[in-house]
C-alpha cells in the first residue's frame, strides 16, 4: 500500500465585523483536513471554538477591527496603535509560515479585504519564494455590495493575475453572483458554484418548545431587532423569547438592553455557542440576513422571520431572493413595532414550513475541487 502523503495548504482569513468568513474556513478546513495539510492564518474575532487536528496549525494575528463611523481600524483592546499592529502582523506571519505549500486559499480577496491588499499580496509573494507558483483560490459568498465599475475591474484584473478559481458559496438557483457584480462575464471560466456551506445535519433532534429565538449575528449590529422582539414579547406572555447578542457586545450595552425588558418572558445572553441546538428547539427564528445565519435557520428547519442589516444592501438583497423561494419571510424596519412584529410572528407559526430544497454542500464541494486541482498539478 503506498504511504499517503498529504497536500499542504495555506489558508488566510480576515473578519472585520462578525464570525460569518471564519465559520465557513473552518468548515472548508475541515473537509480539506481529510486529504491535506491546513495552516490557518486567521484574523479578526474567533468563534471561540477551536479546530484540533494532527494536520492543522492556527495563527491568530493581532486584532484590527473596522469602524463603522469613522470607516477606519482600531485596537479592540486599545493597547496599541495602527501602525504597531500591521508590523505585529507581519512578523507573526513571517514566523509561523513553514512551507513549501501546494495552494494558498484566501478568504474574500479580492471581492473584498482591498484594505488588506498589502498583506495578502506579501503573502503570495513569499509562498510563491518558498514553494514555487501555486495555484490561489478564493472563497465568496454569493451575494457582494456593489461597486462603481471601475472598482469592479480592478477586481476583475486581480483575479486574472492571481486567482486559479473564485468558489462561489451559493447555489445558482437562488442567487447568481452576476445579479451584485456586473463583470462576473469576464471571469466565467473561474468561477465555481459550491452550493451554500451549510452546518452538518443534526443527528437528534430536541422537541420544539414555545420559544422565540432572537439572534443578532456574529457581530453588534442590529440592536434595533433585539428592542423590538423585547415590545414584542410583552405581548407574547405565553412566550419565552431568548434573545442571544453579538459576540462583539459589551456587558455594558447587554445591561442597558436588559433595562429595557419589560416582561418576565425575556431572557438575555451573550453570544450562544451552541446556537443551532437553540435554533431546533424554538418555534420561531428572528435573525439578521448572514449567510451563515440563514443557512443555520434552514438546516434547523425552523421558521424564520430575517432582518438586513442596514448598513449596506447585501442582507436584505439576499433575504428577498430567500423569501421568494418561501425559504422564509422578510422584516422591515417598520415590522419591529411590537404590534407589527407580533403579527408577523403569529403567522410564522401557523406556516407550512417550505418544501423548498437548496444547494448546501460548499465546503465538501470546495475540498474536493481544489483536490482535484492538487491532483492535477502533482
């Protein structure tokens, strides 16, 4: 029998506002643990879960969050400057690279992380010093902000020079990537539809209870669905709504949220770890429009009530194009009055729950295509 000798792999992934990028690398790495070596380079907040295998090395590099305001980076932890932290960065990277690799995956680049651009382009350099040319893919989600044109084609330019294949989390059926990037055309011949990277499927499943769950994402945005679900429930008593906040609140922001309760049927928690057991076991999902999220909400079967976050047109571009297909029902600002909000609960429950099947196989898929890239170039 011939000894197994596995590929090795370079990831890099860059989250700014929640975990949703992160998530899906690491359920792409672990697919891609069965057949390679994966070295994770890995920045942003963590899911708090770490992934342990022989065949796998994490790098956590220093936090650089981006500001909503000011639309700049800071130091979650206020210690150190801007400046201090790309050299940090850099030197960490310098100093846990061990290769040759076979391929580098990049999470997003260059359909977004343009501020990262320097990073991540030292980082092919030098993987192409240690290891000769190998092939680059990179992972998106299905849905991108637009972009003036010019923008488009910078981005198009960069994947003719660097990228082997743009893997594309969605399933064509529901959204194509052409409808948010206009010049997807000019790169046809690279891109890949893996089908949404969804959560395995439970292998038991809890009885439902008459729990509304109310999620607010990997982030801290949408606080505003988080006070209405609360109006809400006050007038729910029969009820219980959970609601789980961002893994970016703070105990301060959870405090003054809880001061705002106003019935006994609400309880308030941090960032849930185990949120799809949750996700099973409610009557009703209130959540933001992540595509993780929603994947979540599909893989537990449960009715769900979405809300974009308002920041950009992404959520809500995939919410619609989710409701359509009767995967679930859609809220907008002016459903999170409580009376509003109560109604369009009430008639979650009293829904068939949809028929409707999707494409959510993407990191089995995206393992095994870049498998067989490795394979090809051996």
């Amino acid at each position: 029998m011939s000894e197994f000798h596995p590929k090795k792999i370079l990831y890099y992934c860059q989250s700014l506002v929640g975990i949703g990028h992160l998530a899906c690398s690491l359920r792409v790495i672990q697919e891609l643990l069965q057949h390679a070596e994966v070295d994770l380079i890995q920045g942003g907040l963590d899911t708090g879960k770490p992934l342990e295998h022989p065949r796998y090395r994490n790098l956590r590099l220093p936090t650089l969050l981006h500001e909503h305001e000011s639309g700049g980076f800071f130091d979650p932890n206020d210690e150190s400057g801007v400046d201090e932290i790309w050299d940090a960065r850099s030197e960490a990277i310098s100093g846990f690279l061990r290769g040759p690799y076979h391929a580098i995956v990049v999470e997003f680049y260059p359909f977004g992380r343009r501020r990262f651009k320097s990073e991540i382009q030292d980082l092919f350099r030098v993987v192409k010093e240690i290891s000769g040319p190998v092939p680059i893919f990179t992972s998106v989600r299905e849905v991108l902000v637009p972009r003036a044109v010019e923008k488009e084609r910078r981005m198009v330019a960069s994947v003719k020079k660097h990228i082997h294949t743009v893997f594309i989390r969605g399933d064509p059926e529901v959204i194509r990537l052409d409808e948010t990037f206009s010049l997807a055309h000019e790169i046809k011949d690279r891109l890949c539809y893996t089908g949404y990277i969804s959560p395995p499927a439970p292998q038991s499943w809890p009885k439902r209870k008459k729990q509304i769950l109310v999620s607010q994402g990997g982030g801290n945005v949408g606080r505003e669905l988080l006070e209405g679900a609360i109006g809400a429930a006050a007038l729910m008593p029969d009820y219980s709504f959970l609601l789980a906040t961002g893994s970016r609140t703070t105990s301060a922001e959870i405090d003054e949220l809880r001061k705002t309760v106003r019935s006994k049927n609400v309880e308030i928690k941090p960032f849930l770890p185990d949120f799809q057991w949750h996700l099973m076991e409610s009557a009703v999902s209130i959540c933001m429009g992540g595509d993780n999220t929603l994947l979540d909400v599909i893989t537990a079967r449960t009715p769900t009530l979405a809300y974009p976050y308002q920041g950009n047109s992404e959520q809500g571009f995939r919410i619609k194009k989710f409701a359509e297909k009767g995967l679930i029902q859609e809220l907008g600002v002016a459903d999170l009055m409580p009376e509003r909000l109560k109604e369009k609960i009430e008639l979650a429950l009293k829904a068939p729950y949809p028929t409707k099947s999707i494409a959510v196989n993407g990191a089995f898929v995206t393992s095994e295509k870049i498998k067989a890239v490795l394979a090809q170039t051996a």
